[in-house]
C-alpha cells in the first residue's frame, strides 16, 4: 500500500492523484532489465497503422470541502477590499464634502459646521459664536452664499486639473483662497490610498487703536484689552471671518466715554483691518457769578457731587461736551445754600449763573426785617425814641439819632401808622465789601402820615408812597440781616413784586 507524502492518506497502487489533497503520486520506474528494448523503428513497424496516437490526460483535480472553504474566504476579502475602496473614495470625496458643508450652512446647523471647519493657524479657535456669526451674515446675505459655494466648487476643479498636470496638461489658473473666506486644502493621504481635503478658515486680524488711558476694549461685548497711554494700538487675532462690534468705555470720575464701530472681517485679500475707537472728551473749566463771595461751594454733574469746589473745578476731565451732561454748582453763603441754574454742557468753559446768591427763605426774611423796620421807624419818629429800633445796624442808628435830635431842635414832628410795603422780587442784589456781605432791595413803604411843627393845629394825614432802595448788612455773629442804609429812587417795577401788610389795616 502506498501513502501521499504530502497529507499522509491511503491511496491504491494505481492512484494518480491523491484524493485527499491533490498532490500528484509520483510513479514507479520500470526497472525490469531483462525486457528487451525495441528500436522506436521497430516499434513504429509493429504497431497497426490505423492505430491513434495517445496523449496523457490532465488529471482532474477533486474540490474537497477544505478546499472550497478557502476559495469562498479569498473571493469575499476580495469583494470586501473593493467595496471597502468604493466606500472610502465616497467618503474621502472634496466634492461630497463641499455638498456636506453647503447643505450645513443652509441648514444652519452650526455643530456639524464646527466638525468640518479647521484651521492651518493653531491658534485659531472654530468657535460657536463665530460660526453662528458666519451663519447671519450669510442668513443676510444670500449672494454671499452662492459666491462661497462657487469658489469651493472652483478650487475642486483646480485640484482635479493639478491632478492632469502631471500627465501633461497645463494649468495655469489656481487661485487657492484668494476669493473665499473658507478654502479647500489637500493633506496627503487617508487610509493609504486616498486623498485626503479639508476646508481650511481664512483667519483675520484687527489692528485696534484708542487716544484714552484706562479704556477698556471688547470685541462683542467680551473685554480683549484696556488702554495703558493716549496713543495706545494692538493687534487682535486670529479671529474667524463675520462681522464684529468693537467698543471702547472709558468710565472717568465725572462722565463716561463710549465708541464704537461695526467691523466686516469678510473679504479674503484683506485679512487684516482697522478700528479707530479714539474717544472724543474735553477738559472743561466751570465758573459761576459769585463763586468768590461763598464760604465754600460743590459741583455736580449730572446730579453726582464731583468733590470739587467752583475753584476746583479747572480742566476737569475728559468728558463729554454735545449737551448730554448737565452741570450745577452749590454755594454756601453764611445765610445758607442756594443752587445755580443747571445748564448742558457744549462747550469747555462753562459758566453758571444765579439771579442772586439769596434763596427765597432768606428772600423773604430780608422783606420780612424791612417789614419789621417800617413799622419801628413810624413809633421811633412818632415818639422821638431811637430805640425802637432794633432791626438797624449801628450806622443807621447815628443817622436817626441825628435826625430826631434835629426835630427836637427845630420843633418838627411827625405822626402816622404804616400801612404795607411793597418790594421788588427781581431787584436783590448781593455783594461783598471788606468780607462783609451786603444786599440792596427796591421797596415801596406806604404810611398814612402828616408832618408838622408843634404850634400847628390843622393835623390831617394822608397816604403817602415812599419808593426807597434799602440796603442791609449780614451780621455774622446774631446770624440776620440789619438795615444799614437807604436812598430815594423814583419808582419801582411791580411786574414782580410781593405786598407785606401791616397788623390791623
């Protein structure tokens, strides 16, 4: 018995082939040296002439189970390879990826954009704040869009004839990014055999320049940067393309200063833009009438005490002078405080104004110690008595003393009631002499009155109207307002006048 030396198996003495494996049995040689050899002559003489020359048949070749097995698995790698090689041409194609990426934009999906968009600059984030910002501006602007597609689908082209070049076609027409805030990149290969692109951003940069120390700089409302001079510049970026709102603030002691300006960072040739954001504040000088004759004063702007005095307050700064901030000053007088009028500031030299330094509580006290005079002069000169008097200053007192001491000698008398007074509102008038403070009032006193001598008989009063400008001195120490003078005037303005009537009449 004979045995395959390939695999071990069986076979018969007249196998050929192994039925096991295949393998060809080799066949034994005819050793038999008795056996006489006939000449190919007499071989040829002896065999029958119609006889058919026989040829050796191919041994056929028995699949066994194993066999097929194996083929099966070779076939089904190689269908897989080839649709594994389908697949990732499919999956690697530039122009499924450009379709991908516009069906994404008009879809406004912005985290499937994020995963498709990179950057050959590290430092540039793909945020979602900066997509989203491409994704209004493009929202707004449907023409953009279709501009943007187009130069993707132009770049594929140009690659594809890159592709020709090699074997020998010209291409002289590729312009990469040049028109395009996004751009198609190729980056060797993936998966060994196929060419890998992406669609790279076109990174921006924005030269940013301000005139104000301690102003602070945000780029869509997030702070980047705070001036440190009046000539302060940097460069921000890398930033994404859309449109961005820069803002310079500058928060001062007496005002705040703001600007801003819209910035399109959307043009491809241009990646670098500028933003003037210098912010245009003056340096006032406030003065206001009286200022010198107050014990002390305060300035406010917009209704916020500055800490500064009308003195103070020179080349007070930077603020605003269009007529959005208003100004007034507080000045305090030994009789109390009074208020300027409140006026816009236009202008660096503002000057505030105030009819007078008398507010009407004191108005109304000085008419009031007036008053009171009135009615002590008609019992002084009635009775020849200078201390009825105690409403004027010691100057006034010499002069009745004087004046009654006259009558008594000439035999002069006088004999009335007073009736009212009559001032003028818009005649106080304020001033300062040797740091003592004085105002003037325009007042018309009526008595019911008659002078005579003291041998005349005939005593008829009448009324009579006495237009006089009283002037009265602020004593400091008893805190009022004495009378210290007065002098004749012809009449006085009653368009603004206040009437005080005397008890009884």
């Amino acid at each position: 018995m004979k045995f395959c030396k390939e695999c071990g198996t069986s076979l018969h003495s007249e196998a050929t082939f192994c039925p096991e494996c295949g393998v060809q049995v080799a066949q034994p040689q005819n050793n038999d040296k008795n056996k006489v050899q006939k000449s190919p002559h007499e071989s040829s003489q002896n065999k029958p002439q119609n006889a058919v020359s026989q040829t050796p048949k191919k041994p056929t070749i028995e699949w066994t189970k194993k066999n097929k097995i194996i083929a099966s698995i070779v076939g089904a790698c190689v269908v897989l390879l080839f649709v594994a090689y389908q697949l990732g041409s499919t999956l690697t194609d530039k122009d499924r990826l450009i379709n991908n990426l516009g069906e994404a934009i008009l879809d406004k999906d912005s985290e499937k954009i994020m995963g498709m968009l990179s950057s050959d600059d590290p430092r540039l984030e793909i945020t979602a704040d900066g997509v989203t910002s491409i994704l209004e501006f493009l929202a707004a602007n449907p023409s953009y869009y279709s501009s943007l597609m187009e130069s993707l689908n132009y770049q594929s082209q140009q690659f594809d004839l890159i592709g020709k070049k090699a074997e020998g076609d010209s291409n002289e027409d590729f312009y990469d990014y040049s028109h395009s805030i996004f751009y198609l990149k190729k980056e060797g290969k993936t998966a060994l055999f196929f060419d890998k692109y992406t669609v790279e951003v076109v990174p921006f940069y924005i030269r940013i320049e301000t005139n104000q120390p301690d102003a602070v700089v945000t780029l869509n409302g997030t702070e980047i940067a705070k001036s440190n001079s009046n000539d302060f510049s940097i460069e921000h970026g890398p930033l994404m393309p859309g449109v961005y709102e820069l803002k310079s603030q500058y928060a001062g002691e007496y005002t705040i200063l703001e600007t801003s300006d819209t910035v399109s960072l959307l043009n491809p040739n241009d990646h670098y833009s500028y933003a003037d954001l210098s912010l245009y504040g003056e340096y006032i000088s406030i003065y206001s009438d009286y200022q010198d004759m107050a014990v002390k004063s305060k300035v406010f702007i917009n209704g916020n005490d500055t800490g500064l005095s009308l003195h103070e307050a020179q080349e007070i700064g930077p603020i605003t002078t269009d007529g959005e901030m208003k100004v007034y000053a507080e000045m305090t007088f030994p009789w109390g405080s009074v208020k300027t009028d409140e006026i816009e500031i236009d202008g660096r030299n503002i000057r505030l104004t105030m009819s007078t330094p008398l507010n009407e509580k004191e108005k109304d006290t000085i008419m009031d110690t007036i008053h009171s005079f009135a009615h002590e002069w008609a019992e002084a000169y009635e009775s020849l008595d200078e201390a009825k008097f105690s409403t004027v200053t010691s100057n006034y007192l010499n002069y009745v003393k004087n004046d009654i001491s006259s009558m008594k000698d000439y035999d002069r008398r006088w004999k009335g009631e007073y009736l009212k007074g009559i001032f003028d509102l818009n005649s106080f008038n304020v001033y300062k002499v040797d740091n003592k403070y004085y105002t003037e009032v325009r007042t018309s006193l009526y008595y019911d009155s008659v002078s005579y001598r003291v041998d005349d008989e005939d005593l008829t009063t009448e009324e009579s109207e006495n237009n006089w400008v009283y002037t009265l001195v602020y004593d400091e120490e008893k805190q009022k307002w004495m009378l210290d003078d007065y002098s004749s005037m012809y009449s006085i303005d009653h368009s603004n006048s206040k009437e005080l009537v005397a008890s009884g009449n």
